[in-house]
C-alpha cells in the first residue's frame, strides 16, 4: 500500500453482470460507504483510480458500482482489491473502537504464554467478533477473535495488541 493511503475496505467478489461489486467496509458507520467517491483499487500490485458512481446495499453487505467498470469482465480482475482512500479522509473510529488499518501490523503478544504470537496480516469479519489473521514466526497463519475477553491491551500507535489467549490456540491447524 502506498503512503498517505489507507484501505477503507475490501471488494470480495462479483455481483451481477453490469461491473458490480460486492464489498466489506471496516468502518462501524454505517454510512461511511456512501460518502466515497474517488478511490484507489490495489489488487496483487495492480492499482486503479476509479469514481463511486453509485452503492447499494444487499443483505447489509455494500455492493459498488464503479465509472468505466461496465461488465463482469471489467469487474473481475478487481475481485479481492483493497479500497484506497487518502488518509485525510479516512473515518476516525470511535473511541474504543479501532480500524481494520490501525490492527494490521500489530504485533501479538501473549502475556500468559509470555511471548510474541506474530504479526497481525489481516481482519477477518463473518457476523461475530472479527477475526485477527496473525501470521506466526514459521510461517504459519491463526486465527484469533478480537474480542475484549481476549485482546487485553491494543496499542496501535506502538503496534502491539496483548492477548491472553485460550489455551491450545496457536496449536489449531
């Protein structure tokens, strides 16, 4: 991701065939979504400046429809892109809450175990708590929930997130 940038949400997957979208936005405003008009799409190294011509909403997931991105085609290559905007216009979180951006890079202590889990790569969100995507020192990803029971202490702004984390879980495959 470029500098001055910060990714707002994420397209998961076609919808329809007029260039579509269905996307997740990593705001608690609900109306965030619709206050985008000029974005960046980043997807495997390729970036796109597009225009938000319009958003609606089906099954309370945001579906975009962007200028110039007319087909499924033209919308495909674009499955699994970041949504870009500039930093100045990114939603503050409320207070208690954090960012999908402010997590990602974190690193993950375990203060019972007494040591560093890796680094936050991601979230995860399905209905319930989200999901921190951590990536371990070998390589390995895990999953763990972000909730308060759990993730004791966030510190974004020194990037780390101490977890007191249920036993056995860094050991699931």
């Amino acid at each position: 991701m470029s500098e001055g940038w910060v990714a707002v949400g994420r397209l998961t997957r076609t919808r329809g065939n007029r260039g579509e979208l269905l996307g997740e936005f990593y705001s608690s405003q609900h109306d965030r979504a619709e206050k985008l008009k000029d974005i960046v799409l980043e997807a495997g190294g390729r970036r796109r400046s597009a225009r938000v011509e319009r958003i609606w909403y089906h099954e309370n997931r945001p579906v975009f429809k962007f200028r110039g991105i007319d087909s499924i085609s033209d919308a495909e290559p674009w499955e699994g892109a970041d949504v870009l905007v500039p930093e100045a216009e990114r939603a503050r979180p409320e207070s208690d809450e954090y960012s999908h951006a402010d997590l990602i890079g974190c690193m993950v202590v375990d203060e019972g175990a007494g040591g560093s889990i890796g680094v936050v790569r991601g979230v995860e969100d399905y209905g319930g708590p989200s999901l921190l995507r951590v990536e371990t020192a070998d390589g390995r990803e895990i999953l763990i929930p972000f909730a308060r029971s759990i993730c004791r202490e966030i510190d974004v702004a020194a990037k780390i997130i101490r977890a007191d984390l249920p036993q056995g879980l860094t050991e699931l495959p």
